[in-house]
C-alpha cells in the first residue's frame, strides 16, 4: 500500500556542547543545515507541508549521537541508505579533555564528517516521501579569470542542451571560495558539495553533474 506523505516535518539536530561550545563539525553542519532550512521551509510551504526545528544540545556522555539529525524521528542515514561511521575529532577531543571519536556518515564511499547541504535535502524529502524536485544548484568558485568564464559557460550551454533547468551562481569572494575548503579555481559546488577544483572540468565530467543522482567528482576516472 502506497503511503501517503505527511504534512509535518520535524527535523531535530543534536550536537554536543561544552562550556557554551560545540566542536568544529558540529558547527559546519549548524551554519550548513540554518541556512537551508529557511529555503526548505519555503519550498515544502509551497506543498503544504509545515517545517519545524529543533536544536537539542548534548553532554559528553551522549557524544555517539552528536552531529545526529532526524526527520520525523528517523535518523539521516535511515532516510538515505547511509552508514553511520566515527572518525577523529580533535576539536572534540579538546572540548571534552579526551581522545574521543565523533559521528560521520558514508554514503556512496563518501565519509561526511560535516553535513552538507545536498544530503540535508535529500533526507528531508526521502523522510516525507516525496521527490526531490529542487533545480540543481552551481556555483562556480573563482575570481574572473577566463578559465572561470569558460566553465560558467560550459554549465550554462550544457544544461541548456540537455533541457535541465539549474541555478548558477558566480563566487568571486576570496573568504567565500576558501569557506568551501578550494585552494585552486576555478571550482565547481553542486548542491553544497565540492565537485571539481582547479582547470576547467571536461564537458563529459560536466555532463555527469547534470545526469547523476549524486554529484561526481571525477574521482572513479569517468570523463
């Protein structure tokens, strides 16, 4: 039997905080998942569906759950398939006076130790169980130089000849393009996540952005 989809989403984020302080991913993943809730809020509006949010904070003795969010209940990784993953975390380490591992997630052979966007939304939708139909979102990181154009252009000419409809954004601010951890432009971010960085992209690893359900990086060779 079909399910309907429901009409509330609850989405709670816990993370741990000491002394006023949380660690490093969990702040990436806090400055990450305000910022799109605002848009998500938005667009399940326009669906008639009513976004809430909570912010529960966590002691050290709850620290496996820290960096966690659910979606009515039910857990990032549920919703998406993923791997619930520890890695090390020397701000963590530092908060709590300890060597201590923090929570990630694996997905597709991506270990996330910061939550970005892309996954945000796609949990979201997969706890309502709707179809993400949000426009794929570009943004080239670079500072004006031809190469830059050049990849703008090929994005733009791209998708208009496979008839998909995106959003492309230019970045030129310095802060901005090194806030998403790219040393060499231009660089290519699809959905919240780093794809390419340094010389223009080839037009067949172009291509995979706009066909693929996950973004490609070019790292399994496919150009």
């Amino acid at each position: 039997m079909l399910l309907k989809p429901s009409r509330t989403l609850e989405i709670e984020w816990r993370h741990l905080v000491q002394a006023g302080n949380t660690c490093e991913r969990c702040d990436n993943t806090g400055e990450t998942l305000h910022r799109v809730l605002q848009d998500l809020s938005a667009e399940l509006g326009r669906q008639g569906v009513t976004v809430t949010f909570l912010e529960t904070p966590l002691g050290p003795e709850a620290l496996a759950q820290s960096n966690l969010i659910l979606f009515n209940g039910k857990s990032m990784e549920d919703c998406l398939g993923a791997e619930v993953r520890e890695t090390h975390c020397q701000s963590c380490c530092e908060l709590v006076g300890e060597q201590v591992n923090c929570r990630a997630v694996e997905i597709n052979g991506t270990v996330y130790e910061a939550i970005p966007e892309a996954l945000i939304r796609d949990a979201a939708y997969a706890a309502l169980q709707m179809e993400n139909q949000m426009m794929k979102q570009f943004k080239v990181l670079g500072t004006g130089c031809a190469n830059c154009e050049t990849t703008m252009k090929m994005i733009k000419d791209t998708a208009a000849a496979k008839g998909v409809a995106i959003q492309l954004e230019k970045v030129e601010d310095m802060a901005a393009i090194l806030g998403f951890g790219v040393m060499s432009t231009p660089g290519v971010v699809l959905d919240g996540i780093v794809v390419h960085s340094g010389g223009v992209p080839a037009k067949g690893l172009v291509e995979s952005w706009l066909n693929a359900a996950e973004p490609c990086c070019g790292c399994c060779g496919k150009e």
